[in-house]
C-alpha cells in the first residue's frame, strides 16, 4: 500500500485544564531545560556550530531558554481570547511547521538567534536566573486567568493557557535534546507527563503531516518506514 500524503484524520486533542500540578510540570521542564543551557559545557563551546544546522551552540541556547522568556512575556499579559484557537489549528496556521528549513523564516531566527548569542555566556545566565525567578511569579496565578486564554502576537491568535504550555514544553524537549547532543552531554531528563503530552502532540502532527500509516511503519517497520518529522 502507498504511502498517505493526506492526513486520514484530523487531531482535534488539547492538552488538560491548567492547575497547580500543571504549572509546577511546566516550571520543572523549564527548569530542567534552563540548566542545561547554562552548563559550563554548553558555555565552553558558545560560538559552535549546534546540531541544528546554521545556529550556533549559544544560538541554541537562547532560543531554547527563549521558550520561558515568552512565556513570561505572553501568559504575564492580560488574558485575552481573541481568535481563540485549538492547538492543533495553531499548529496548522504555523507557516514554520510547514516550511523548508532555508525558509526565510527560519533563517532569520537563526541569525537572531545567534545574534542574541553575542552577549556571551554569562550575561546568559544571569538572563537566564531572571527569566526563571519571573516565570516562578507568573505560573503561580496561572490557574486564575480569566479568560483562560493566551494572545499569541506572531499568529495573531490566543490559545488556551494549557495549549499554550504544551507547545512551550515541545519547544523545551526538541530543543534540549539538540543542545545536549551539540557539544556532548546527555539528554536531560524531563517530567514523565509533560514528556507524554509532547509525545502525544508530535505524533498526532506527524500523523496528520504524513498520514497514519507512514508512522505506524517509523515505529513499528523502520525498515521500510520514511520520515514522519512532525516539523
């Protein structure tokens, strides 16, 4: 049988109410994500290429931690829920999820964020320990926003607060995993939740990306499987 082209369901999941519990998951991960960018290693090899081609190690690194800066940012904002949107339809509104990585889209935040880089390590980290002291300040209200609702400025859409989240926790996970492969260290381990909820997002993308049967085959037939890349 052909590989599907079409995706054969549309994901319609969305990730569960914001409490306590669900925000203390999000400020571990970032927490988690944050101190492996702010490893001495990662400081030693700044201005290295990262695994992700164009992005230096510091460029990685700041976009990976930017991930708390715009939380911070957007969920700090007052709550507003014009253009409420599902996270799967955020995730299809998304020209980066769809275009090529030479895409001038991307290439600009490459180039930013290496430029962001240019600061050095230290000034990163002291950056760094600010952003996570005001995400702390932040996530302890998150609970009572009313409307439960995230302004997202670049897609001129809101999403749910727990939709908002969980695509930072993608970010956080993909981009921690490229971090540490860039100059050598383990993959930080993160919240067994917020690893499945990512995993469940990817996968439900992937699918919709590339058709049900080619990541049934990625998972359970590599060797007749292409690539299901979600992104």
């Amino acid at each position: 049988m052909g590989r599907q082209h079409g995706p054969p369901y549309r994901w319609t999941g969305s990730v569960r109410e914001v409490n306590p519990e669900r925000a203390h998951l999000f400020l571990e991960a970032a927490e988690t994500a944050c101190g492996l960018a702010c490893d001495p290693v990662v400081a030693a090899h700044w201005a290295d290429e990262s695994a992700c081609a164009g992005m230096t190690v510091g460029g990685l690194a700041h976009h990976l931690t930017d991930q708390v800066r715009t939380t911070v940012a957007f969920v700090g904002a007052p709550p507003s829920d014009d253009g409420l949107v599902d996270l799967p339809a955020f995730y299809r509104l998304a020209s980066w999820v769809w275009s090529a990585p030479d895409d001038p889209g991307h290439v600009e935040l490459r180039e930013g964020a290496n430029g962001d880089a240019s600061v050095g390590p230290a000034a990163f980290a002291e950056r760094v320990a600010t952003d996570l002291h005001a995400l702390r300040a932040v996530l302890a209200d998150v609970e009572r926003r009313t409307p439960d609702a995230v302004f997202v400025p670049w897609e001129g859409v809101a999403l749910s607060t727990g939709d908002w989240l969980l695509s930072r926790e993608v970010e956080l996970v993909v981009h921690a995993d490229d971090l540490a492969v860039s100059v050598g260290l383990p993959t930080p381990h993160f919240p067994a939740e917020v690893v499945a909820d990512v995993l469940a997002a990817m996968t439900a993308l992937s699918v919709e990306r590339h058709g049900a049967n080619a990541v049934v085959r990625a998972i359970a037939r590599p060797q007749r499987a292409g690539s299901v890349a979600p992104f």
